[in-house]
C-alpha cells in the first residue's frame, strides 16, 4: 500500500491539473482511488455553472463511477493562492456514494501536514 501522505500528494497534482488562472474557485479539489486489482484512477472537481446541491461536480462522485469494492480513495484540497492542503473530507453525499460503491477506506487532507482517515469497513456493496 502506497503512504498517504505521497498519494495525497498526488491528488493534489490531479486538483490543479485544470487552468488554475481561468478558475474563479478558491480551492481545487483531487481524488485518487486504488481499486482492489491494484489499479489507480483519478478525478479532480470540475467547475458548475451555479450553485447545486447535487455533489456530481465532486471529485470523489466522479471518481466513483471508476472504482471496485474494496477500493481506497484518498483527497486532497488546495487553497488556489497559497498551494497549502485544506479540509478535504467528503461531503455526506459523497460519503453515501463512497459507501454504496464498496470503498474500504477514505484518506483525506485537513490542513497543512495533516490528514484524517476513515474506515468504511461495513461498506455497502
């Protein structure tokens, strides 16, 4: 298994691969999921146009749609200005998506140097 701190990292690599300088959010928002055969698959947040409630925007919904159960994801945010990790833990949809698609364990970034860590042993799948 890959650290999380390195696969945080790069999460943060697939947040800003979009065009930073044309973007008027202030965090970019990267998912990276290892399924059960070893494969990676990625995903960043993509821009909506207005405001919604319907995460289908997320990093982490759209990245399910490339997972198997038993799969890991780890998140990262990055505050646009400074490059600095911030809170990336999954909005409660997200979180149900995560679960109904089998994910085992979701790492995501808090702060600068920090991340947290949930266990999703009684995934639904």
């Amino acid at each position: 298994m890959p650290s999380d701190k390195k696969m945080l990292s790069e999460a943060l690599l697939v947040s800003s691969s979009s065009d930073k300088n044309n973007d008027i959010r202030k965090f970019f928002l990267g998912a990276i999921g290892m399924r059960a055969d070893g494969v990676f698959v990625s995903s960043r947040n993509i821009p909506s146009l207005g405001f919604t409630n319907d995460c289908q925007h997320h990093a982490e919904a759209r990245l399910c749609r490339k997972l198997t159960p038993g799969s890991t994801v780890w998140v990262s945010r990055m505050a646009k200005g400074s490059g600095d990790w911030a809170m990336a833990k999954p909005c409660p949809s997200c979180m149900k998506k995560l679960r109904s698609t089998g994910v085992s364990r979701v790492v995501y970034t808090i702060g600068p140097g920090e991340w947290g860590v949930i266990e999703l042993k009684g995934a639904k799948y």
